[in-house]
C-alpha cells in the first residue's frame, strides 16, 4: 500500500472520529460518551495496526497482549508513530517486530538499572580500638 494511500485513510478515518466525537462535552450522558470516544480511538488503532502488520506479526501482538497487555500497548504505539512519519514502507513483518521488541527491552533494560554508591570515609581498621579506648 502506497504511502498516499495510507495517509488518505487515515485523515478520512480522523475525519470521521472527529465529525463522531464533535460534540460538547458538557451532557448529560458524560461516562458513556467517554466509553464512546475510547471504543471509538480503539477501533482507530486497530484499523491503523491491521493496515501495517502483516498476519503472523498481529498473532505475535495478540499473544503478548496476553501475557503483558502494557508491553503490546508500547508496542503498537511505537508502530503507529512510525506509520504516521512515515518511516515505515511496507507492512511489518514477524522478524522486524522482533527487532523492535528487542530494542524496546534493551531501552526498558538500560532505564532500569541501579547504581549503588557507597560513601566513602567509612569505618576503617583504627576506629574499632577508637571505641574501645574511649571506656578506659
């Protein structure tokens, strides 16, 4: 799918969510207006997601939804950002989400790191016979 292709349905489907969603905030239906407007993003990512994975790598974002639903949100969320700048030419494969997995986890595994500090001038040898004179 071209490129203009791609962006032409996505400022039609903007278009429609917006047209769906334009409505003043202040009604007397507030909560399901809300479950509305976040069926309606959903349905948005999915659209946007079937249109740029391929089959085998949708299966492999359904099977880590299950084990770790935030993990698949990062994961489409980074997608449909390359999708929308423009950086992705053709529909992602099974190997390239791999890819991207990978470098989400290294990024995950260098913000997690701990550094210990230990300070310095600490006990040393002579303050153990300090304490133990200061009685006589």
């Amino acid at each position: 799918m071209a490129d203009a292709d791609l962006e032409a349905i996505k400022q039609a489907r903007l278009q429609e969510l917006q047209s769906q969603g334009g409505g003043g905030q202040g009604g007397g239906q507030g909560g399901g207006k809300e479950e509305d407007q976040k069926n309606r993003e959903q349905e948005a990512r999915q659209s946007i997601l079937s249109q740029i994975l391929e089959p085998d790598a949708a299966d492999r974002i359904g099977r880590i939804r299950m084990v770790k639903a935030s993990r698949a949100e990062d994961v489409e969320t980074r997608l449909i950002m390359l999708a929308r700048s423009g950086q992705l030419r053709n529909r992602v494969t099974e190997a390239q989400l791999k890819d991207i997995l990978n470098a989400l986890s290294e990024q995950q595994q260098e913000a997690e790191k701990v550094t210990v500090q230990r300070k310095r001038g600490g006990w040393d040898d002579d303050d153990l016979e300090d304490l133990l004179n200061e009685d006589t």
